[in-house]
C-alpha cells in the first residue's frame, strides 16, 4: 500500500496537476491530488504528468495501482 503523500509546501509548489492536459482548468479546484485526493469535477483524461512529477517519484507512487491519474482516482 501507498503511504500518504504529506501536504507540504515543498511537495505543493513542486506538484505538475496545474499544468496537466486533464486538470480542470477552473478556479478553485485543489490540485495536488496524489495528496488532497481526488476532484468532484467529471474530468476527460486527456493524459497525465504524474510519472513526470517529483513529488510522484519522491512518494514511490509508481509501485502501486492506480499509479496515475490520481486527480479520479484515489492514491491506493
């Protein structure tokens, strides 16, 4: 199982979700989703940064699944 990803401000300035092709581009939807968990917004994947994130690396979040798009589904 996937250990918590800590919601610090190194991991959040370090987080891509703002700049991903399925991020909801609206103002006030959370981001850092590997952490803060997933968006209530219904949401087209239009591909996904996490495996190109730090904070994924840092968080070993490849070892489990889901290992991307944790903006719909939840970090295991």
């Amino acid at each position: 199982m996937t250990r918590p990803v800590p919601n610090t401000p190194p991991f959040r300035e370090q987080c891509l979700c703002p700049g991903c092709p399925t991020f909801p581009q609206v103002l006030g939807d959370k981001a850092f989703y590997c952490s803060l968990g997933v968006t209530s917004r219904h949401l087209s994947r239009e591909g996904c940064l996490c495996p190109q994130c730090h904070v994924w690396y840092a968080n070993q979040l490849g070892e489990d699944q889901p290992s991307i798009y944790f903006c719909q589904d939840p970090v295991a």
